[in-house]
C-alpha cells in the first residue's frame, strides 16, 4: 500500500509539473508575439534584423515546446488515471484528492 501512495504522489507530482510548464509556455508565446510587434513597429533599432530573427527563433522553440510538454502530459495524465483506478485508495486519502485536483488542472488544458 506504501509502494502505491509513493507512486500516487510521484504521477500526481508529474502531471502538476506539466501543467506548470504548458502555462508557462503558453505565456511566453505571448510575451515574445508582443515583442516581436513591438520590434517591428521600429525597424530603425541596432540590429533590428538579427534581434527579429532572435525574437522568431524563440518563439518557435516555445510553441514546439507546448506541444511536445501538451503530449507528455497526456500521457502522464493516462498514467495518473491508471495508478488511481488500480489502487484500493481510501476515498479521503490525502494524497488521492491531490491526485485528483492534479487530473483536474490538466483537464482544463487543450489537447
């Protein structure tokens, strides 16, 4: 029963961090999309081409990086369903009803 709370408390763990990072992501996107308007209002900026070319390379790591963190929190919210449905959890068990508020915050994310 130990081994399993453990293992409930290391996938609940996973998936909030996943969470963290696609909201994370998703306001960074928004922040370098204000930028990069922001620099291309005043094309007369030092280096404006290099640091517009910058700005775009970011922008594109963060957008590949909330798809690639939105697929491992699917699967980590597959494995978190799996580890709730095979244990024999008490329904007040601390660690269950974070587990389950955990599957809930991912719920609300965009597939």
């Amino acid at each position: 029963m130990a081994d399993s709370v453990k293992q409930l408390k290391v996938k609940a763990g996973v998936v909030k961090r996943f969470v963290k990072d696609y909201n994370y992501y998703t306001k960074e996107v928004a922040r370098e999309e204000e930028r990069i308007a922001k620099l291309s209002s005043d094309p007369e900026q030092e280096d404006f081409e290099y640091k517009l070319k910058k700005a775009n390379e970011v922008l594109q790591e963060s957008r590949s990086m909330i798809g690639d963190t939105s697929r491992r929190l699917l699967t980590a919210t597959d494995d978190l369903k799996n580890v709730i449905t095979e244990g024999a959890f008490a329904e007040d068990l601390p660690e269950l009803v974070d587990a389950r508020a955990q599957l809930d915050a991912a719920e609300k994310i965009p597939a």
